[in-house]
C-alpha cells in the first residue's frame, strides 16, 4: 500500500513522469525501503520548500503501512 501512495503522490508532482521510478527493497520482514528517483529538474517539487514535502511523504508512507514493518522513504539522485 506505502509504494503505491508514495507512486501515485510523486506521478502527481513531477513534470517529466516517464522518468520517475519508485522502487521498493526489503530487507528483512520489518524494514521497508522505497526510493524515488526522477528528473534533476523534478527534485525540488519532490523535497519542497525546507524539505516539507518529502517529510509529509514519508509520513502517509508510514501511516498507510500495516504497522509491523519500518519504512524509509529516500529520494535518490
């Protein structure tokens, strides 16, 4: 559920969506990472004025996980 909300907030934010990528690794069975990566001109709509919109991401990223599992949402250049 967290990779497609943090897939469909970020499609919504860029300029360029057909260079968007959101991918997921999991280490174990508790951690989630997903990493998005996009566009140098796309960053500044991903991380927003003092970093706002990247930490309201990783917010609904952890809300809208079950609980048992950390995630860590990361914006990757």
């Amino acid at each position: 559920m967290s990779l497609e909300l943090v897939s469909f907030i970020t499609q919504n934010l860029v300029t360029e969506p057909d260079k968007l990528a959101v991918v997921t690794t999991q280490n174990n069975s508790r951690n989630l990472r997903i990493e998005i990566r996009c566009a140098p001109d796309d960053t500044g709509r991903i991380i927003g004025r003092g970093g706002r919109i990247i930490n309201s991401i990783r917010t609904l990223a952890r809300a809208a996980s079950d609980g048992r599992q950390r995630v860590e949402v990361q914006l990757i250049d």
